[in-house]
C-alpha cells in the first residue's frame, strides 16, 4: 500500500505560504491493483526496439523518494524511473554511448534523513538529481544547490521544492491544477456559484483563497463560499451540506486525499448535484472506491496525460513498465518517475559525450522554451510560470472525468489558469 501526498497543507506551504517551515498530515492510496484507468504493467513482450549496449562511463542520476514512511509511501515513482533507465540502457542505447545508473535514496520525511540522500549524491558524483516524492527536501535541496547539481522534475510538495535555485520542475501539482480547475468551470461550464471545502488549517485557508476565491475573483465570479473541514472527521455530511445549501454549480474540495472518499460518500447520500471538483490527490481507484456511487462525474486535474489517454506517448510508457516493471500501477504518480527520467536523458542528449556535466545540464535546462515534456505540455524553465516560484517550468493541466470506472479527458487539449492568479 502506498500513502498519497495527504494534505493541501503540504501544497499550501510550498506555494502560498512559503514563510511556514513545515506541513504535515496522513493518507492512503492502495498501490497494489490498477489505478483509475485499470492499467497496470503486467508482463515483457513490448517491441521497444533495440540499439548498441552503451560502452563509455557510467552517468550518474541521484533519486531520493519516500517509501515506508508514516508520511508517506510512493515507490512506483522510483519503479517507474528506474524502468525508464532501463529501457535507455537497453533499447535506445544509453546516452551519447553511455549508460545511466539511478543513485536511489529511500527518505522518511526528515530533513535529516534527505540531506544523508544528498550527501550521497554529491559523494556519487550525480550529474543531476531527478527527484521522486520527498517530504524532507528543505534538508537536501540546500546541499545539492551549493554542490551545482541540478534538481529536475519530481513531486513538489514543500516550499524549497518551488523556491531553490537549481531546482525544475516539469508540472505544478495543485499550485496549477486548482486555478486550472476553477478556469473550466467558469470558463468552459459558465458556472457562477462555487463553493470550496478546504483543509481547516492556517495553510488549507491560504490555499482556498489563493488558489480558489481569488483566482475565481479574477475570472469574474464573486458567488464564492469558504467551507473549512478537519481531516479528522469520520462524517463529512456537514460540511458538504454546508457547502451545497446555496445550492452551487461546483462545491471544490481542496483536501487530504484520504479525505476525498468520505466526501463522496456524505455527497453521495445527500443527494447533491453540484458538479464536484478534486484536486490530483484524490483521483486513485482506491479513493474512487471508497467513494462509491458519490465518486460518479467527479473532476480532478493532473500534470501528465491520463493512464487511459490513446496518445502514443501513454502507450510507450505504458509497454516499458510492462517490460521493466511489471504490476507496477500507471498512475500520476508513476508517470511522474517516468516523465524526469526521460526528460533528462532528452537534455543529456543534447550535450556533447565529453561535456555531460552538472553545469552544462543546469546551462541547457534555463535555456528550455517549450520544450518538449514526455507526458505533459512543454515547458519553460525561464523561472516565470509562477512569480515567485523559480522552481516551476509547467502549469498546464489535464482535466479528468470519472464516468464507468475510469477517468475521461474532458477537454482533451491541456489547460492553464495561473494567469488568473492574484
């Protein structure tokens, strides 16, 4: 079993407030069966191709990643990474004639612990640090800043994920996802009511307004009720009848993913029609059902192509996970391991065999303008997608649909709703 990042307080810390040191909360996402799409790698036999086995010396890519921990467990994001190694090494013949070796690091959310994982990249001779899931990134990202090796991709989830120098991130998480969110429904959908279910924290309420009320001000829709829940609570029916009792067009709920179910259930036996929005953390096959019924025509926005997408690119990463990590769950989570790996080798590409070093990749990482991004809409690392959040090279966003136990891309081209930002 894995445990979903669980809090839009982990997202409120790293992208609104960034003064606050530290988030913490709970939450489970089951990771042995498929995920909404019902994928899962389950045996070889993909025609990949094939190329000369690379000669030259091995090039180092650190990976620190949560696993086993209270705070959270997430190792498809490192299955998946190391899948996409393998698969380089094997059929596209390394990069530039060499091979690359995945430095893996298992962290535990401690500052402490990350920094250990930093230390041993630095000691390694990592030429990059592609990132899977790690709650204790203030502890490592400092060292590996100092050191000149570049951070790319990864799950941001703390305030020094978005913020230190060196760092990129190929997708935006919640920080993108809710604006876009709010962007198709008064957009798309025309709807004038929200209600938003947040977090009852200090950081939940800063990321409701933030990344609800205000962007929603923006596009012109003033009809906005704030609705706090505690992550504790065994019975949501009181805040979603709360929510709902103005009757809204969309009640969005910006919490903890092992809150979501119980949402769906209390909207479920209350009999709400409002269209229900919820952000990345909440769209698992476990989240849906426990859900039951009430998780029928739920939203959600994720950074990468869904599990189910007919793009040629989903269905190459679906037959390498076949081929190099079978039973592995396509997800966000393991698309996201898969994305960074595959995104630093197209930039190692672009470098001379004899010039694959730290400084030339940071170098070839800031110049990126649309670049292309391996399951997910190009990207920038100019440092502006977000003001204030150097860290963030791509905003756009896929909105999902769950209908008949998987979910559907309802607009099928990809959006952004940063620029509604206050």
């Amino acid at each position: 079993m894995r445990v979903r990042i669980a809090s839009l307080g982990l997202v409120g810390c790293a992208v609104i407030a960034v003064a606050i040191s530290a988030c913490s909360s709970s939450g489970t996402k089951g990771g042995s069966g498929p995920t909404s799409g019902g994928q899962t790698g389950t045996s070889s036999g993909s025609a990949l191709g094939s190329a000369p086995a690379p000669t030259g010396a091995p090039i180092v890519l650190g990976m620190p990643n949560e696993e086993n921990s209270p705070a959270g467990s997430f190792p498809e994001v490192r299955l998946s990474a190391a899948a996409a190694v393998k698969y380089i090494n094997t059929n596209l013949g390394g990069v530039n004639g060499h091979p690359l070796k995945l430095d893996t690091c298992i962290t535990d959310a401690t500052p402490a612990t990350s920094a250990n994982c930093a230390n041993q990249f630095v000691k390694d001779k990592a030429v990059a640090v592609t990132t899977g899931v790690d709650f204790g990134s203030a502890g490592s990202l400092p060292i590996l800043s100092k050191a000149g090796i570049p951070v790319l991709g990864g799950v941001p989830t703390q305030a020094a994920d978005l913020t230190t120098p060196g760092v990129y991130a190929f997708g935006s998480g919640t920080a993108g996802g809710a604006p876009a969110a709010m962007a198709y429904f008064a957009n798309n959908l025309k709807v004038k009511k929200f209600s938003i279910i947040y977090l009852d924290s200090p950081p939940g309420q800063q990321a409701a307004i933030a990344f609800g009320k205000n962007v929603l001000k923006t596009l012109g829709v003033t009809d906005v009720t704030l609705v706090p829940a505690a992550a504790t609570l065994s019975d949501y029916t009181a805040p979603v009848q709360q929510a709902n009792s103005g009757n809204p067009g969309v009640i969005a709920v910006l919490e903890p993913g092992s809150v979501c179910s119980r949402i769906m259930s209390a909207k479920q036996s209350l009999g709400v029609t409002a269209k229900m929005f919820y952000t990345e953390s909440c769209d698992g096959a476990d989240v849906t059902k426990a859900g039951g019924a009430g998780a029928n025509n739920s939203y959600f926005t994720t950074d990468v192509l869904a599990p189910t997408s007919d793009d040629p690119q989903i269905a190459t990463y679906a037959a390498v996970m076949k081929t190099y990590a079978a039973g592995t769950d396509l997800s966000s989570f393991s698309e996201t391991g898969y994305q960074a790996v595959m995104n630093t080798y197209a930039l190692l590409r672009t470098l001379p065999a004899s010039g694959m070093t730290s400084a030339a990749l940071l170098a070839a990482v800031k110049k990126t303008t649309n670049e292309p991004n391996i399951l997910g809409h190009p990207y920038s690392c100019n440092g502006k997608q977000i003001p204030g959040f150097t860290a963030v090279c791509n905003t756009y966003q896929r909105v999902l649909q769950y209908k008949n136990g998987k979910l559907e891309d309802v607009l099928g081209s990809w959006i952004s709703g940063t620029k509604y930002l206050g």
